[in-house]
C-alpha cells in the first residue's frame, strides 16, 4: 500500500465571483498521514468522519456520516437540502460516481424565471422558494451506503443528531455567516418560531438545531422515507406553499440519485478519475490537462507570463465548449468522446497567439453534432484500506436559497440558477449557457464540481476537490499542474494563488498576490 496518502481540501478564494481585491490567498498548514485520512471544512464534522474511522467504517460510511454533521456545524453549504456528486476508487482501483444532483420540480419550465417581455426577473432563481430544485442528498448517501457502506445506518447519522440537539459552538465564519445573510432570513422565512435569525451571533456562541435533530432522527430510522416522505416532506411541502414554491409530493417521491461512469483520462503518467455530466467538471477539467499536456509548464515556470497565457487560452476554449455542449444527459446528447479527443483539443489550441490574447468573441464552441457558488464544500476520505472518497456538495450560495424549511430545520438550495435560464444570459457566477442547459420538468441543472481521484503507477496518489462555482475547475486543474509539473507539495499546490478564465466574460482574474507583479506586466 501507498506509504503516503494526499488528501487535501482546496481551500479557495473565489477568484471569478467576486472582485480580484476581494481575495486574499491562505496559507494553511497541512497535515500528512500515513494510514487515513478525513478533510472537510469544519473540523466537527472531521472528527465525525475520523471516529467513524476508528470503529472500523470504511471511507463511504465516513463520509455519509461527514456530510449529515456539515449539515448541522457548517449550515452555509453543508445540506440535507441540496445535492452533490461523488468519485469513489476503492482499495483496488475499481472506480464508481454518483449523482445526488437536485432536479428542476415536475412544474418547472423554461421560461420561469422570465417575465412577459422576456427579461430576467431580478433574484427570482437565486432567492427564495422558487429557486430550489428537488434535494438529493438523502436519497444519494442512502444509495451510497447500500452500495458500498459496511457500518449500520443509523450508527452514520446518529453523530449529526447528537450534534444538533446537544449543540455546539459557532466558529467565527458561520457566526459571521448567520449575521451577514439576517435580511434575507428575514425576508423569505416568515412562520413565527425563528430564534435563530438574529445579527448578533458571535464566534464562541453555542447553538443548537432542535427542528433539524428531529428531522435527522427521521432520516436515521426511515432512510429516504424519512426526509422524502412522512413529516419531513410535509413540512417542505407546507414551506413550498408559504412561498410560492413548486416542489410537490410526486417530486420528492420521484427523486432518484443516479450511479454514473466516471470520465477517466491520463494524464502523463497519472491516470484521472472524475465527475462526468451533469456535472461539466470531469469534461472540462480533462480537456484542459489535455490541451496542455504537450506544452513545456515545467520550463516556462509556474505562474510565468507565458504559462499563465497558455493555460488561460486553453481555459476560454474549454468554457466555451461547456456553454454549447454540456448540460444533463438524460436531456442532452453531450458529444463527450468528441470533447475529449486529443485531435480535436490540440487543433483548438492551434489559434492561440503567444503575443496576444485570443478575444472571447472570437471563441466559440467546437463544431459537432451529436455555470455556481462559492458556497459549496467539498471532502475528501482516505481509509485504512485505500479506498478513497472525493465529495463535493452544495447548497449553491450561500444558505442556499435562505429558506430554511420551518419545523425542519434545514436550508434550500437555489440550485435552479445554475440553469440556463435565459440563453446569453449569466448567472450569479457569470457563466452563460444554452439549449443543453435549459429548463425542463426533472432535468439536471450543469454543475462545474469536480471531485477528483488522480493514481500513479496504479496507488491511489491525490483526492481532490473544493469549493468556488465556477472556478472549480481551474481551481482543480492548476493544483494538478502544480503538482504534477511544479512538483509542489500538496499544500504548496493548494496555498499557491490561482487565475481564472471563462471565456465570458473576456477577463483574466488572478487573485491578490498570486502571480508577481513583473509577470502581470507581461501578460499579453
Ligand atoms: N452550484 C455550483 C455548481 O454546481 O457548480
């Protein structure tokens, strides 16, 4: 077995959502272990995982029981009310992906978020009830454990439970979080038991979730009948009625998290197992390790302008093909083999200027036939055995849609934004998309999340993932070239800044201090 297991959660500054000035790079210390391995984004719910460990649960039944305690302790991306996707190689390689992505409501349509001259209505996909598409967690950590879970159910949900009830304290950025996001609360829940919604929440300060105990305890002893069913689905369906919403019984009922193939790849000589549609991060992010990999990164030196020209050209060609072609494929023939031929990529990088950058409107998507939040996190689990898990999971911004379903206790996604909901038109994170990501009763909204599992010479050698809407897949792909060409340490990888690129709009961000004045001034 591998003596070293990299784990690692990339802990980003959104570089594309907000201003480059906004973003400050983190240096954090990480931790090398030779056995196991949990990260998460709060260190309650890693502790869970890590006990879970203890007793002898494999890296699926830690990270059921991870993704119920960040729904308590870390609310603002942590979910039962919104969806995600996971990577799993197990000890011998073999490899699986499930979908646990929220789906538009059955009275969901194309235009619903447009009004009658055809305009956007302002907030109407991002904030409240209407922006939420059907949960899937639930339903996808149940199909997980059935897979592949070895520990009692109820022994992984049970540690989310006791944290909800009995409480515990609030860090800074979650009391911060509750503070900054009070109008909103205010505004879209309006039944009368909300103590929680207050301005005056300070690191230190204990809290507890009666409401979501309650309902997690439903959960522990129904599985998915427990949140998809009985009182819980009564309670979001009388939520839905509060505010408009149109999730419906039949919606939950239909529910369904899907088991996928993962896009696999090599890249030099690591093999790379992503996410494949309706996420566009496992495409996306091999299309870009394949556009590059004829290049010399290693002599042109990491963040040089030269390296940084490159890599962004390839980046614009890479967003334009998602906006055309990528979307959910039980709707939508993605012309996959095609985006990942080598050929095809290589001719793409042909027009690429080494002195001047290729103007976005003068980018389109490559010819055949056949968008986010920073608010989402991501964990990664390596057992004793080697098997390892990459979960990424959402609420899409943060607090989701801000409805927190009274009676039980937990947030909304407004996960229908990453829709396309008007054609041309961005979304929160400035992405624009098309006919493959229109709305339809049931359908997938694309993700740009991109759990990821690299091997080298067959061992299980990087997991990795992170937070970031639509810089997740730069975001992964730079911490594999700095890995892999820069020979970077993990947390080297990660703590290094990074540049952004989506093709629209036509800019280059680079987070604060990531590349060294002389090189910016040499950008093309
Ligand atoms: N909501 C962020 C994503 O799915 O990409």
């Amino acid at each position: 077995m591998h003596s070293r297991i990299y784990g690692f959660l990339l802990i980003i500054i959104a570089i594309s959502c907000n201003p480059p000035e906004a973003s400050e790079s983190l240096q954090v210390q990480g931790t090398i272990a030779d056995s196991a391995m949990v990260v998460s984004a709060h260190p309650l719910a890693t502790e869970v995982g890590l006990k879970i460990l203890h007793k002898g649960g494999n890296a699926v039944d830690a990270a059921i029981a991870v993704q119920f305690a960040l729904a308590v302790v870390y609310p603002v991306a942590g979910n039962i009310g919104g969806g995600g996707f996971m990577i799993y190689r197990d000890k011998d390689g073999n490899t699986d992906a499930l979908d646990f992505r929220e789906a538009a409501p059955l009275a969901a349509h194309r235009d619903m978020y447009l009004d009658k001259n055809g305009d956007v209505i302002e907030n109407l996909s991002t904030l409240g009830h209407l922006a939420a598409g059907i949960p899937g967690t639930v339903d996808g950590m149940v199909e997980a454990h059935k897979k592949y879970g070895s520990m009692p159910w109820e022994e992984l949900v049970q540690p989310a439970i006791d944290l909800a009830s009995k409480g515990f304290t609030l860090t800074k950025n979650e009391a911060e979080g509750l503070n900054e996001n009070y109008t909103d609360f205010l505004a879209y829940n309006t039944t009368a038991d909300q103590e929680w919604i207050t301005d005056q929440w300070k690191e230190g300060d204990s809290i507890q979730w009666p409401d979501l105990a309650k309902t997690l305890t439903l959960i522990r002893d129904n599985q998915r009948e427990g949140f998809y069913a009985g009182e819980t689905a009564q309670l979001l369906i009388a939520e839905m009625h509060r505010g408009k919403g149109i999730i419906t019984f039949e919606d939950l009922e239909n529910y369904h998290a899907s088991w996928r193939t993962p896009v696999i790849g090599q890249y030099k000589k690591y093999k790379v197992i992503s996410m494949p549609p309706p996420s566009s991060g496992g495409i996306a992010l091999m299309q870009l390790l394949y556009m590059m990999e004829d290049y010399p990164l290693k002599e042109w030196g990491f963040h040089s302008p030269k390296s940084i020209h490159y890599m962004a050209e390839a980046k614009k060609r890479v967003y334009a093909d998602r906006a055309t072609h990528l979307g959910d494929p039980n709707f939508h023939l993605v012309p996959q083999k095609e985006l990942l031929n080598k050929k095809y990529l290589k001719t793409r990088m042909k027009s690429v200027n080494d002195n001047k950058s290729t103007p976005s409107d003068s980018i389109s998507s490559g010819l055949f036939t056949p968008y986010e939040s920073e608010e989402t996190t991501h964990y990664s689990i390596v057992d004793a055995q080697g098997n390892a898990v990459s979960i990424t999971t959402t609420l899409n911004g943060s607090y989701g849609s801000k409805v927190r379903v009274a009676g039980a206790g937990f947030f909304l996604n407004n996960e229908m934004d990453d829709f396309s909901i008007k054609p041309g038109t961005p979304n929160m994170y400035g992405l624009v998309g098309g006919e493959a990501n229109a709305i339809a009763p049931f359908k997938r909204m694309l993700s740009s999340m991109t759990p990821t599992i690299l091997e080298k010479d067959n061992e299980l050698f990087m997991v990795v993932g992170t937070p970031g809407g639509s810089t997740i897949i730069t975001s992964v792909f730079q911490a594999i070239i700095n890995v892999t060409e820069h020979d970077m340490s993990m947390q080297g990888a990660v703590n290094a800044g990074r540049f952004h690129d989506q093709w629209r709009p036509d800019l280059l961000f680079i987070e604060r201090n990531a590349v060294d004045k002389n090189a910016i001034e040499n950008l093309n």
